[in-house]
C-alpha cells in the first residue's frame, strides 16, 4: 500500500506545525499520517494529549492496515485474492466496511472506480512488487495479455454475503484498495479523534494526500479557513518560477480532502506518460489528459475521506467532460468540490470550491511576494475531450524520460 517513501504527499496543508507520527520504526507497516493543528473547544491541545491520540490513530491504522493490505500475505485482501471461485472467506469489519462502500462507488462511478484491477496493475507494473521500479521506461503489454486481465477485473465477480464473508465468481479475480483505502483511514483516524475528544475538536488529520479538515482552522490565518494546498505536479519543469505549489483551495472547513496525480507513480515510454490508475473500460493507464484531481467533501456526507479518495481517483477514468459533469452532479447532490488540472495546464474548478491561483493567494497571505502563475483557469463549458499536450508539457515528459534514462 502507501509507503514511506511516497510521502512527499500531493497535498499539503497549511498549519501551524505538524506532528507526523509515521509508522516507519514498525518494519512491516507502511501507512504514515500525520495529526495537527487540534483544538478543543478552542484550546490547544497539550503535546502529551497529542502524543497519546497520535499512538491510538497509528494502532488503529495498523489494525485496518492488516485487514486490506494487498501484499500482506495474511490479510483479507490477500485471503480474498488468493480464494477459489465460490470459497467464502471471513473478513474483518474494515474489510467488509470498504468492500460495502466500494459496492456504491463503483456504482456511483459508472464503473470508474473499481477496486478489482489488480491483475491490471500488476500487469502495468504498478503494484507494490514494484516499488523502487514504478519510473522505469517499458513497453505497453501485449494486448492479449490486456485483454486476459480485463476478463479477470470485473469487481461484479466480488459477492459481499450477510454473514460478512466475500466470495468471488472467478476465481483469477484481485481486489486492490489503493484507491479508498487511505481515504478509509483518515475517516476512521478522524472519528477516533472525536469519540476521544468530542464534537468540538477541530484538527487536520492525513493520511498521504488523504486529509480530513475536522471542524475549523484555527491559530494563523484563520480567517481563511482550512487551506488545501494542490502540489504542482509538474514542479520538476517550474521550479525557477517561486514557490513549487500550484494552486490553493481556501474556505474550507469540516471537509474531507483527496488528491490523486500522475506524479509519482508514472513512467515516460515513447513520449506519453503512463500513470498507475487504470481506466477498467480499456485496461491501460489513464489517458483522458487530467494529470491532478483534488475533490473536497463536506463531512455531513458519510464516510466523506473514503469518498474523497475514490471520486479523485475515479476521474482519471472517464472522458473530461464526462468527469466534469460528474463532480457537477456531486456538487448539487453531496456539495462536492473538485479541481482537475490538465495537460494544457488548464484547470477547471466544479462545485462549493475556492480556489485560487498563486498570485491570488499570494495577496492574502503575503502581498509582497511576486510570483508567476503556473496554471491558467478554464471554463467549464470550454472544455474538450481531446486535451491538447502544449509545449511546456512536452518539456516536463522530456524532462521525465531524460531523467529516468529512456
Ligand atoms: P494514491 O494511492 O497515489 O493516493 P489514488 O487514490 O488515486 O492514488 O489511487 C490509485 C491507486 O488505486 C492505484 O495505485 C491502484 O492501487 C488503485 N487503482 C488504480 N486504478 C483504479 C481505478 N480505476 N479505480 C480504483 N482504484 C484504482
Ligand atoms: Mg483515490
């Protein structure tokens, strides 16, 4: 699943400080968080306290860890994977819980979001097997072998029972959870933190570029509420031009925020880039011209960080103006609110959304600095399917493929 190593995170938020409480001394746990800027009923919580909840959250992390990790040999997941067609396998509570939810959302999703393409990511060479590996220049696989995997990651094969055991129609069928799973986790760190503290803490909880924004922003700039700063990800190719960060969502306040991108688990082959969520209608690597989708949800909506996840994810996934029209239709429906950047450079702002570019927010929060603009705003109604790669994109996948030696 999430590994140390990937914690350069595609969101970063501002706070006072944070108190990271990683999993990294426990060998066999990968999962890192981080919990700060908690208040209770307005005061500051004690660094002790904090400690305290810090370890709780990291064990109960651990806990859902060892249910849903894929490549943990004796998780669910794993258990799940391994099964003959029709064996019923008992899974634990997280294990169920994210299964029933993944039901809705790939519902939701048109089948965009489906968490039963691990033969597809394996295939890709996306998988945690490959870590260390995931930039390395290879040929697409043959299309047999695309095709073989596609009739083996149908998540309709995945039968959830009442007596809370999974069973598959297939027996070649792998489920993966990547795209929910920290989404899961920050849902379950967060009402951890208000069974122990009550309704009146406000923190910021992440889990990699998972957050919850529980409550209010307090301490500095507050006024602007929570900020949920969107990575640039292509800061490789404009980091001369100020601050690396691309863009700001300001306002935000008890919501859950995700953010996926083609950064940091993609590879250069032939000029295009290969990234590691998969479209399940063709069985390759995205290819719809989105390189960043951060989706906000209000935490009036159940389970608001695992939906956050998986709608982040599921975009990747659908032609753009479809994806568009998607989070439109969540934005009347939950209150959504979603930000797609393209690979023109555009970016589209859909739903209950601030948010600015950095010249913008550079003049709230720091009127003297000048900075250039990464990202250009682009109308909704504007946009096309056929995403036009510009120059400065060519450079940044010129600059990827150099860099990793194709
Ligand atoms: P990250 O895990 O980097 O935060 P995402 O939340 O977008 O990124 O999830 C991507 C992960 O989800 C992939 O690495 C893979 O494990 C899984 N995945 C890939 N494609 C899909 C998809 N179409 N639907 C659901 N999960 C996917
Ligand atoms: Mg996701």
């Amino acid at each position: 699943m999430c590994r140390m190593s990937r914690a350069a995170a595609c969101l970063v938020l501002a706070a006072v400080f944070f108190l990271t409480a990683c999993a990294a001394s426990q060998a066999e746990y990968y999962v890192g968080f981080s919990l700060s800027s908690l208040y209770v009923g307005g005061e500051a919580v004690s660094a002790r306290e904090r400690a305290a909840a810090s370890s709780a959250i990291a064990d109960l992390l651990h806990e859902i860890e060892s249910q849903i990790g894929a490549d943990r040999e004796d998780s669910d997941v794993a258990r799940i994977n391994a099964a003959d067609a029709g064996e019923r396998i008992a899974v634990g509570e997280h294990t169920y819980a994210i299964l029933t939810l993944c039901k809705e959302l790939f519902e939701e999703t048109g089948g965009a979001f489906s968490p039963a393409l691990y033969n597809l990511s394996e295939l890709w060479g996306f998988t945690p097997d490959f870590e260390g590996q995931y930039s390395v220049p290879r040929a697409e696989p043959p299309a047999d072998q695309i095709a073989a995997a596609v009739a083996l990651s149908d998540f309709d094969d995945i039968i959830l029972h009442e007596d809370g055991t999974v069973s598959k129609r297939q027996a070649g069928v792998r489920i993966d959870l990547g795209g929910v799973a920290k989404g899961y986790m920050s849902d379950a760190a967060a009402q951890l933190l208000a069974e122990r503290f009550g309704d009146s803490v406000d923190a910021i909880l992440s889990v990699m570029s998972n957050s919850v924004l529980m409550g209010h922003k307090r301490g500095s700039n507050a006024s602007l509420g929570y900020t949920a700063t969107i990575e640039n990800p292509r800061a490789v190719v404009t980091a001369g031009s100020g601050a690396s960060q691309g863009l700001f969502v300001i306002g935000l306040s008890d919501a859950a925020v995700s953010t996926s991108a083609d950064t940091y688990r993609s590879y250069v082959y032939d000029g295009r880039i290969y990234s590691h969520i998969i479209d399940p209608a063709t069985g390759k690597p995205s290819a719809n011209g989105v390189i960043s989708i951060m989706v906000t949800v209000p935490r009036t909506a159940s389970n608001a960080g695992a939906r956050a996840d998986a709608y982040s994810t599921a975009g990747f996934c659908m032609p753009l103006t479809d994806a568009l029209a998607f989070y439109a239709s969540l934005a009347e429906e939950r209150g959504i609110g979603a930000v797609v950047i393209t690979a023109d450079w555009s970016y589209y702002v859909v739903g209950d959304c601030t948010a600015l570019n950095r010249t913008e927010y550079a003049a709230l929060v720091s009127p003297d600095t000048v900075i250039e603009d990464i990202f250009e705003r682009a109308e909704i109604a504007d946009a096309r399917d056929e995403v036009v790669v510009d120059a400065r994109e060519e450079e940044y996948i010129r600059f990827v493929a150099e860099r990793s030696g194709e």
